[in-house]
C-alpha cells in the first residue's frame, strides 16, 4: 500500500487510485501476449501497436516513457 502521508490522504486518495490505477501485467501474461503473436494464430497481425501494459495507457490518457 502507498505511504500517503496522512490517514485523510489515504481515505481521499486510496480508493480512486485503486479505482483508475491498474495493475502491472505478470510475466505469464506477457508471455501469453508473445505466445500468441508467434503462434500460427498471430500469422496476420501485422502493423499493429499491441500494448502489454496493463491499460495504463487506457488510465492515464497517453503514456511518454523518460
């Protein structure tokens, strides 16, 4: 859980970052993800931006890496 720096912050905060904030992907999930693309499934993906991110892009509007 995150150190808010005070029990209000918590109670206000917690609960919305929960709600918009996802979870990271595990690494079988990304494996799946790279399964699936190599597989003979995944024969006509070609061109397209797969995100593994866990929607963060989604939750967040647009995602720069620094």
């Amino acid at each position: 859980m995150a150190n808010w720096g005070s029990q209000l912050a918590a109670e206000r905060l917690g609960p919305l970052m929960q709600a918009t904030v996802p979870t990271p992907a595990t690494a079988v999930q990304l494996a799946a993800s790279i399964t699936f693309l190599l597989s003979d499934n995944g024969t006509n993906v070609n061109g397209a931006i797969l995100a593994s991110d866990g929607e963060l892009v989604g939750a967040v509007g647009e995602w720069h890496p620094t």
